[in-house]
C-alpha cells in the first residue's frame, strides 16, 4: 500500500467519527505505530481536526473542524449527495438553489459513468414535486443532471456551448451562446446566455435542452441588461404571452390572499376588497388557489376559470363519505 492510499484509508476510517484506538488503527494500515503518528500528522496539515489521546488506550478521533477539508466518500456516499443536491437543484424556490448547484458541479465532475448512471437511475425513481402555475398535477420538468453541471461549468469558465432547444412553440432549433448564469425562479431552471447567431440576450428553460456540447473557445463575460439575471428572467416571464389571465377580487385582506396564494400573481388593494391577476396556461392552477383562500371571491375573468370554479364546487358538495 502506497503513502497516499494509506492517507485514503486512515481518512475513510476517521471519517466514521468513532473513537479508534492508535493499535487497532495501526493494524488496519499494516503500519507501525511511529509511522500512524505521522500520517495523523499529514492529515491536520491537511485541515483535518484529529484528536490524539496518549497512553496505553491512546487513540485517535477526527472532529469537526473551523473549516471544511477535502472530503472523502465511497460510491454510495457521492451517489447519495448526488441524488440530494439535484432533487434540491431542481425543485427550490425563486432565485435559491445556486450553491446546491455549484457543489452538484463538483460531485458530477468526480464521478465515473457507472456512478453517473447509477445517479440518473435513483433519481428517475424518485417521485417528481409541483413545478408551479403552469405545472400543476404533473411531475417535475425533468433536468439531466450532466446537463445542469455542464452549463453551470461553462458559466463559471466561460466556455461558449452549443446545445438543442425546443422553443414553447414547439419549434426545435441549434443555439450557440456565451452562457452567463443559471437561474432557478419558479421552480424551474433558466439559463441566462448571449445568442451569438441571434445577437441579443435570451433565457433558456434547461428542461428543454438537449444534446449539450462545449463548442470550443472563451469569451469575456458581458453586462447582463439590467444588471441581474433572476430581474432578466422575471421580466421575459412576465412579457412573454398566456392563454389565460385569472382575475379575481377577494373579500379579504391583502395578507391572507398573498399567504393562501404563496405570492403567485399581482395583488392590488381595491377598498375594503383585493383584486388578484395572474397570467397562466393552463387553469387548474388557479382554481386550486382559489379553493385555498378562506374568503369569498368573485371571478371577473376569463369565462373559463368561473366555469372550472363552478365544476369544482359542484363535485365537492356532490362528496359523500362511507356508511
């Protein structure tokens, strides 16, 4: 057994956290008790936190240190915080998720494709979380997490990509860009690139990315327009057209239908009432919402969504229960 490998396995025993007496240890190395002392050394210039008690029962016990050393996990260890970081990735909140990413980027780049495949296969299995306003009922919009560490790599390097695109339309295109920043924000992944066939600044949707390669060349980072990818995002979001624009006033506080509704769409104050707007492009959203807020409402649009409402309610009071 080398020094190194020695190193690797006198941390992957420390790393259990259990007490380990300085004989045992050297047993388990095939060292002495001289070169154990030593090796222990490494490890803290290394930042590893080793107490050391002397004596007959001497032993050693790794603690938490000030700082965070280099870690070492077996495969189902690294395929486990795999599996974590990305089901966390891929299903936070607005403009969170950023750090799970980076570190997702670190563990992926480290692991051989049989490991890679085991990660994708526990995750597939996993069931998927609610995607939002537009993805209600259905399981999350599905990200390859070779996908995701990529760009986020390419973010970070400057690395120009090319990689497949199908538009809302439906239409598929070839994009070549300069990517900037990926931004999750409605529980869903975007990235923010320049379009160097297009010329102008686009965000992307990563659940409708595919084939993903690193074209070859850096670029100097550009001024994002207004200063902030997640305000980039938003905005194109907020711009970009919907089938239906739910419209409803509350008779309720502006507190309780924020709360009910989880900040989803505009809230204006009318008097003693409450209008509530939200642009989506399906409806089953909304009347869920609506059934969420402990008031009385009326629906002022789109004709639609006042039918929905009535067949909910007609369903419910419709209800029985056994016996």
């Amino acid at each position: 057994m080398t020094t190194s490998e020695r190193m690797l396995r006198l941390l992957s025993l420390l790393q259990t956290h259990r007490y380990w007496p300085g004989s045992e240890l050297a047993d388990r190395l095939e060292v002495s008790e001289r070169t154990l002392r030593r090796d222990v050394d490494r490890l803290r210039g290394l930042g590893y936190d080793v107490d050391a008690a002397r004596g007959v029962a001497g032993g050693y016990q790794l603690r938490a240190g000030k700082t965070l050393p280099p870690l070492l996990l077996d495969n189902d260890e690294a395929v486990a915080i795999a599996v974590g970081l990305r089901s966390h990735a891929t299903s936070v909140l607005d403009g969170g998720g950023e750090v799970a990413v980076r570190a997702l980027t670190k563990v992926v780049a480290m692991m051989p494709p049989a490991l890679r495949g085991r990660m994708e296969a526990l995750d597939a299995a996993m069931p998927g979380a609610l995607t939002g306003p537009n993805g209600h009922g259905r399981r999350r919009a599905t990200i390859d997490a070779t996908i995701l560490t990529t760009l986020a790599a390419c973010c970070r390097d400057h690395d120009i990509v090319r990689f497949g695109y199908v538009a809302h339309s439906g239409e598929r295109t070839d994009r070549r860009v300069e990517p900037h920043q990926l931004v999750s924000y409605a529980q869903r992944w975007y990235l923010v690139a320049f379009d160097l066939v297009r010329q102008d600044w686009r965000s992307f949707r990563l659940d409708r990315v595919d084939d993903v390669r690193v074209f070859g060349g850096r670029f100097s980072p550009r001024e994002i327009p207004g200063g902030s990818a997640l305000e980039y995002v938003k905005r194109g979001r907020r711009d970009r057209p919907r089938a239906y624009v739910a419209d409803v006033r509350f008779e309720t506080s502006l507190d309780v239908v924020r709360e009910a509704t989880g900040g989803w769409g505009e809230l204006t104050q009318e008097g003693t009432a409450v209008r509530w707007r939200l642009g989506v492009d399906t409806l089953e959203w909304p009347v869920m919402l609506l059934a969420a807020v402990d008031a009385d409402f009326t629906v002022l649009g789109p004709p639609e969504l006042a039918e929905r409402v009535r067949a909910a309610g007609d369903r419910l009071t419709r209800c029985t229960t056994p016996g």
